[in-house]
C-alpha cells in the first residue's frame, strides 16, 4: 500500500493544498494520502491570530471533505507536544504495516531534511516528494493578510470562507459581495431593493457623520435577514440564542425581526457588537443610540424606494441635523402606531425623551 503524508499547519487551508495533495497522489498512484495539520510545530512559532487547533482541524476537514482517498488525521493537532515528523512517520509505520510512505515537502523543507530529527532514520523510513509548485500558487500567510482586507475568499473553500467569517478568525472581514449574497438569500425578494437602497443611503450617511462606512454597510445589508419569518420561527432563533427572557406583546410581532436579524448577523456572520446593536435598534430606537445605530434607523427609513408625506423634510434633515432627524422618524413612528390603535414600543419613547431634553 502506498500512502502520502502531508503535514502542515494549514493556518489556513487553501485550494493549492488541496490541488497539490490531488496532483501528488495522482502522480505517484497512492492509494491513500493522509493530511495532517500541525498542533505545535518545532521549526518555527505560530503567527498571531492562528485560531485554536480544534479550528484549524475543523478547517482541514473542511478543506479535503469529499476527496477520494485523502484523510484528515488529528494525530498531531491534539498533541500538546511539538510535533517531529519522525514520530508522525512511525505512528503510521504502526498503523499501516508493511506500506511504502511518501512524505511531500516543498522545496525549502526539502532542502533543508538534513536538519530535522532524526533525519537519517526519516530518510529510509519516507520517500521524499516535492509538492508541485505550479500548483501552489497562493500562501496561506498571504491569505491570513487578505482577509481583514475583505478579500481572499477565492482561495478558500466555501464552507472554510463561511466559517472564518462566522468565527472572524484572522481579523476577517466578509467580501461584502459575499454578505450580499448570503442576506438576499434570506429575504424575500420584494424586499431586496428596500435592503441595497437602504445600504446606499447608510454608506452615504456615514461619510456625512463621520463613522466607518463598512460598519454602516455590513449593518444595512443585515438588517432585515430575519424580516421574512413569522412569530414561531422568530421566536425559535430568540431560545437557540438561549434568550428567553425577551417579551413581546403580540401586536409588537413586527419588531421581533430586529431582535432575531441581530442574534444570526453576530451568530452567522461574526459582525461586532457596535453593527449587531445597530440592527437591534433599528425598529424602534433607544435611548443612548450610537451615531451607527443612528445612521441605520435613519437610512432605513429615508432610503430612496420610500415614499410617504413627510419624507423629503426627513431626508433634508438627516443631513443637516441627525438628532433632529432621529425625533421626526421616531414621533412618525409612534403617531403612525397610535393612529392604527397601538402603543408604541417604550424604547421608542425612552429614545424620544433623551433626544428632545
């Protein structure tokens, strides 16, 4: 039986690993390639930033899921250790009797096999194989300094890319093409021109007052994920969050889409607490608003698909005066509310009252 072994820290996994790994085994007709991902490697410490061992695992598996003939192995990854390929190689002599190893490398670890542990010994026991380097066309420490750029997603595996921004692992900040398409996903197409209107007047209104304009978009596209639910679904999101000590009146069933939209953008997409509080409040405003959560209430409400008397002295006044802005959208609110025989949420009043002192 011929096997290749791949070790790595794989920090991140990317579509080179996994080209290479497949032209490797091919090349040399293996009939198994096992990938192993590092826990703590001796040559060199691991970067700042590098997520825990269970994620890089998780991430490997993810990687190389559905792949003949290659394992994901989590040999090294759980030791506590360092981890010299000698002992890995042995391992696998036990395990694997009697089979022909072949160990990739790239071509400055290859250049270097003299130095490592037991070097002599790993030289019977492995025939080296370089990794192909027309495949590899991509470092995962360059990756690693894309992501907080909001790119390098085209390395990655959809599911890995899912999950780093889930985790915000690396510093990373979602491809907001990306974002787009996961939140339209979730809406209901009627209201999708609403959600990009309203990401366009966000962005505007951040530069006109000063705060980041990616928080300000990020909250936009996310605001209304969970707007297409109905009472039961909402409150399905609200106990897996483990929060049941939120309580509704029934007629308030609108606002709930705020609460739950918060809980899967922090929960799905690793937004921060400053953009999950903007969406939280941007129904019904608070007291103590942030110029963000301002900025989303606003935006939703002013955004150019919108069409109701009062609405170009609300635009005109976002503009000149957010606070003055922030009163009229609230005291429309609550008018609107009372005229259809309804109270109004007491945070919308709680938000009026500090705005108007």
């Amino acid at each position: 039986m011929k096997i290749g072994i791949f070790g790595g820290t794989f920090n991140p996994p990317h579509i080179g690993h996994v080209l290479a790994a497949k032209s490797a085994a091919e090349e040399n007709s293996l009939d198994l390639m096992i990938v192993i991902p590092t826990g703590i490697p001796p040559h060199k410490p691991l970067p700042p930033l590098t997520p825990s061992p269970d994620k890089r695992y998780q991430m490997t598996e993810n990687a190389f899921s559905g792949i003949e003939n290659i394992k994901v192995s989590d040999m090294e990854i759980n030791s506590s250790e360092y981890c010299y390929t000698i002992d890995t190689v042995k391992r696998i002599q036990r395990e694997y009797n009697g089979c022909d190893l072949y160990l990739l490398v790239g071509t400055d670890m290859y250049d270097s096999l003299d130095t490592w542990k037991d070097s002599d010994i790993l030289k019977k026991s492995v025939a080296p194989v370089l990794l192909p380097r027309d495949v590899i066309n991509i470092s995962s420490s360059q990756i690693r300094q894309m992501l907080p750029l909001r790119k390098g997603r085209e390395y990655l595996a959809e599911e890995n890319y899912s999950y780093i921004i889930k985790n915000r692992l690396y510093g990373a900040k979602p491809d907001f093409n990306w974002l787009r398409e996961k939140a339209h996903l979730m809406l209901n197409p009627l209201r999708i021109p609403h959600v990009k209107a309203c990401e366009t007047e966000a962005v505007r209104l951040a530069g006109r007052w000063g705060i980041n304009p990616e928080d300000a978009c990020e909250a936009a596209i996310l605001h209304d994920i969970t707007k297409k639910l109905d009472f039961s679904q909402n409150m399905c999101i609200i106990a897996e969050h483990g929060n049941n000590e939120i309580s509704l009146e029934r007629h308030e069933e609108k606002l709930l889409h705020s609460i739950t939209g918060a809980m899967l953008a922090k929960s799905e997409f690793g937004v921060s607490d400053e953009v999950s509080d903007a969406i939280k409040w941007h129904t019904t405003g608070r007291a103590g608003m942030s110029m963000l959560e301002k900025v989303i209430y606003i935006a939703d409400y002013i955004e150019a698909t919108r069409d109701f008397p009062g609405v170009d002295n609300l635009r005109k006044a976002a503009y000149e005066d957010i606070n003055r802005a922030m009163i009229l959208g609230l005291e429309m609110t609550a008018d609107d509310l009372k005229s259809r025989g309804i109270t109004p949420n007491n945070s919308t009043y709680e938000a009026l009252a500090e705005l108007t002192k």
